[in-house]
C-alpha cells in the first residue's frame, strides 16, 4: 500500500484524538500487528498486545492531556514525527521513582514513527526524565 504524506498526517491524527479519547481500541486500529514501540529511557517491545498492556499501566499512574501539538510527515509518508507538550498528574508511584502524591508535571516531548500499509509500525517517544522527575520530587 502506497502512502503519501496527507495519509500519514491523518493516521497521526487520528492515533492522538483515540489517545486524547483514552481510546486504547482506536490507538491500536493504528498500528502494526508487530508495532515497535521504543519507550523513553527503556525497553523495546513489540506487538499490539505489550503496547495494549504499556497504555493500561500508563492510564492508571498518569493523568496526561497533550497540547501545542505539531505533526510532521515525510513527503513519501513513510515517517512521521510529533512535537508536544505533555500535562500531566502523577497518580501511582512508578518503581525506582518518587512517590506519587497527585503532582503535576509539564515536559516538552516528541514521538517518531515509521509508517507501513497505512499503519504505524514504530513508536519511539521521547522527553526529558531528570526533568520530569524534578518535577515530581
């Protein structure tokens, strides 16, 4: 399947209105059977089901709104980038990081992707951790 930039742009956003929504369904209908998702600062992993399980864990430590939000795409549609700032509440503490006690947060941060048969195949989301864990100290 040929993609083309407008196509990748509206794939993108409609993966950030299903996150914007907490519609894990509608962010999955995005992506590759085989997506590879390429977490801050951590592990790789791949597939629907451990992106599915990654959004569940997120949903309940973070309460985040993304704004200021600026898609890129490449002319042939095959990548595409977003710029974005993430508001976000602290909910459940995260192993190795402060407690959570309902602080608030707002990081810069911007995610890349690679797109095939008109479906994002790589996620690779990126912000600044010391800051955030400043933040939430």
């Amino acid at each position: 399947m040929t993609q083309n930039r407008a196509e990748t742009l509206a794939l993108l956003t409609r993966y950030y209105e299903a996150f914007a929504a907490h519609d894990h369904d509608g962010m999955l209908a995005c992506l590759t059977d085989d997506v590879e998702h390429r977490i801050n600062q951590g592990a790789v992993e791949h597939g629907k089901d451990a992106f599915a399980a990654f959004m569940v864990a997120m949903d309940t430590a973070y309460e985040e709104t993304l704004t200021d939000m600026v898609l890129f795409a490449s002319d042939a549609g095959t990548h595409g980038a977003a710029e974005f700032r993430v508001l976000g509440k602290y909910l459940k503490t995260a192993e190795g990081y402060p407690q959570a006690k309902g602080q608030h947060y707002n990081l810069p941060a911007g995610a890349f992707f690679d797109i095939r048969d008109g479906k994002i195949a790589r996620v690779s989301v990126y912000y600044n951790a010391e800051d955030w864990v400043a933040q939430v100290s």
